[in-house]
C-alpha cells in the first residue's frame, strides 16, 4: 500500500502553531511580555519599586494619561520614565513633556540597555540625548551569552556626589545614554563613565540612569539599590509633589488596561514572516502546476513475450517436460473449443530447454496468426 506524503501535515501543524504563538503573543498584555511597568511582576517590572515607595509614605501614583498637555501633572512631580517605550507618541511628540521639564517638572530616565527602537529615540532626541553602543555582541554559545545576559556592575558616587548609597549594582547593556555639556555625574561604573547623572533643563531637570535594572524587581533586594529610592524620594522630589510612574509608555490607557497603537515588536513581525511563508508553501504543494499526470497501465506486450518469458522461468527450474505438456494441453484445448486444427505441433514434448523455447515460440505465433 502506498504510503501518503507527510509534508502538508508537517507544514500544517507548523503553521497551527505559529498561528497560535502570533495570536497568543498579540494577546497578552504588555506587562506579560515584560516591560517595565508598575504592573510587571518579573524582573524587569518596577512594581517593587512603586510598592516600597508607597509603603515609606512617599507621595505615589501611577500616570496611564498621555503625556500631553492638559494630561502632564503639576511641574513638583517627579516623573518616572522607563525605557523601552512600547506605545509610539502623538502628533507632536514629547513636545509638552520637554515644556513641563523647563517649567520645572523632575524626570528620572531609565535607559533599556538595548539600543533603541523608534519610540525611544524620538523621546532621547527630543531630551537632548544619544546613546552609543559600548559593548560587543553577545556570543553565539548558550552558556556564555546568559552569563553575558546577566553580567553585573557596581556603580560608585562621583566626586562630587560623596555620601550617597554605594555601591548601587546594575546590569550591563550595550548602549549607554552619551553624558551631555553640563551634566552632573551622580555615580559613575567601574571605569569610571558615567552611569547616573543629571541634566538641567530650563527649570527643571532629568536624572538619566543608564539601565532600568538599577530599580527593576531583580535587583531591588540590594540595600543600596533600595537606598537609592530613598535618595530620590528625598533630593529629587520636589516639596509636595509626588512620584509617578508614567505606564501609559507602556501601553496602559486611564482605565488600567492596555492601550491601542503600541510598537510591534520584532518578535511579533518575525513571527508573521514565518506563518505567510509557511502559508505560501502549503499553497504551492497543494497546487498542481501543469497537465495532470496519467499513470498508464501494465504493458500489453505479445503473447509471445509472455510465453518466453514463461519457458524461461521453467528452464530455470528444470520443468521442461513437465512444461511442455501443459503447453500441449492448453493449446489442444483451445483448438477443440474453437474446432481448429493443430497440425504442426508435436505429439510429445522435448525434455531439453531448447525444445520447450521453440513450442512455446511456435503456440504463440499460431495465436497471433489467429490459427489457435
């Protein structure tokens, strides 16, 4: 029995799969991939951060409003902005955000360590800001990209920022935010570059942390990283004002749910990629391209060719007599049902394989002539 091609059913279920994955990565939420909300549990959330704040009685909210004018909250705030964005801004940008800066408005930066997407790059140019890459690709072998994953650095004060909380431990990324003219270095990496500092803007100013691991859940169980907080919470925050955490970035509407118009991701793109080629292959195979293919049946050949083919089978088995009489038999049998004459065909057989190749050779052109 023929067995039937496994490739449809290999690229079906390939492409049931993929569906899934792509509809299952389209549904969840923001905060379920990871980005780095207040809502966001694993370790790239802040939620830790925004739930010890609350607990020191420190004026604490979450900002889902777009950052936009009539939206933007009192210039005493301390605005909490974490890279990256996935919601991409409105008409005019980050126009408003740069003018309650100037006004006096207080933002904390937090970089992704990554280099970044368009949303991010928008918000850095119109901060005034750049990133450089400063660190190679990561390796190819598993082991060694998760440790370079998971590399960690310590962060000590500046020279002229002594008495702060160190040593602050953050990962390390590939891009750094470039320090600007006129910045004030907070805490500077185990080289000695700048890795917190702040940049004065009108009335205001941003205090730009190169990763936003620095207050993420994975590392806030470090004390320093803890005291850091409070440093904020203490310095950085105007008299009055309170700290917030600006989600809408991340996709988060004024109701708590997720927002409309995010970035996809590449994840997302690449996985749609996958499933219109699977699609378009499963198509092709399932296309006939061409006149269908008739598969003809056995070969007629001559009586002939079959009868030589017979006697050679019984030369090879030494049944040459025995063959012949049958030969015989049938071939008188098929004369007395059609009442022909056999003339010419001996009464015995030969027991040599010669003379059973020349009867069988003999009855099959008698059939052909129509004479048997």
């Amino acid at each position: 029995m023929k067995r039937g091609n496994p490739l449809p059913v290999i690229l079906g279920v390939a492409i049931t799969t993929i569906l899934v994955l792509a509809l299952w990565t389209f549904a969840l939420g923001p905060a379920d991939r990871g980005s780095p909300s207040t809502r966001e549990r694993s370790g790239v959330g802040l939620r830790g951060a925004f739930l010890y704040l609350e607990a020191r009685g420190v004026p604490t909210a979450i900002h889902d409003d777009p950052l936009r004018d009539g939206t933007l909250p009192a210039p005493d705030s301390l605005l909490v902005i974490a890279q990256p964005v996935s919601v991409m801004p409105e008409r005019f940008g980050y126009d408003a955000l740069v003018a309650w800066i100037k006004e006096g408005g207080h933002v904390l930066l937090l970089g992704s360590g990554e280099a970044p997407a368009d949303p991010d790059h928008l918000l850095l140019q119109q901060l005034g800001l750049a990133t450089i890459e400063t660190r190679e690709d990561p390796p190819l072998r598993f082991s060694a990209w998760r440790d370079w994953k998971t590399e960690e650095s310590l962060l000590e004060p500046a020279e002229t920022t002594r008495g702060l909380p160190s040593p602050l431990r953050v990962r390390v990324g590939r891009f750094e935010i470039q320090r600007p003219g006129g910045a004030e270095d907070l805490w500077i990496d185990e080289d000695g570059t700048p890795a917190i500092f702040a940049v004065p803007r009108g009335e205001g100013r941003v205090i730009v942390a190169n990763n936003a691991s620095l207050i993420g859940n994975t590392l806030l169980d470090q004390d320093e990283n803890l005291a850091l907080l409070e440093w904020l919470a203490r310095e950085e925050l105007p008299e009055g004002g309170s700290v917030l955490f600006a989600d809408s970035l991340h996709g988060y509407g004024a109701s708590g749910r997720e927002a409309t118009g995010r970035v996809v991701t590449a994840v997302e793109t690449l996985l749609l990629h996958i499933f219109v080629i699977y699609a378009a292959a499963a198509w092709v195979l399932s296309r006939r391209f061409g006149p269908a293919l008739v598969t003809a049946g056995p070969p007629s050949g001559s009586v002939e060719r079959d009868l030589t083919v017979l006697a050679g089978l019984h030369q090879r088995s030494r049944h040459a007599y025995e063959a012949g009489l049958r030969l015989l038999d049938l071939a008188q049998g098929a004369a007395r049902r059609r009442r022909l004459s056999i003339d010419g065909l001996p009464e015995e057989p030969g027991d040599r394989d010669a003379d059973l190749l020349a009867l069988a050779r003999k009855i099959g052109t008698m059939q052909e002539d129509k004479k048997l």
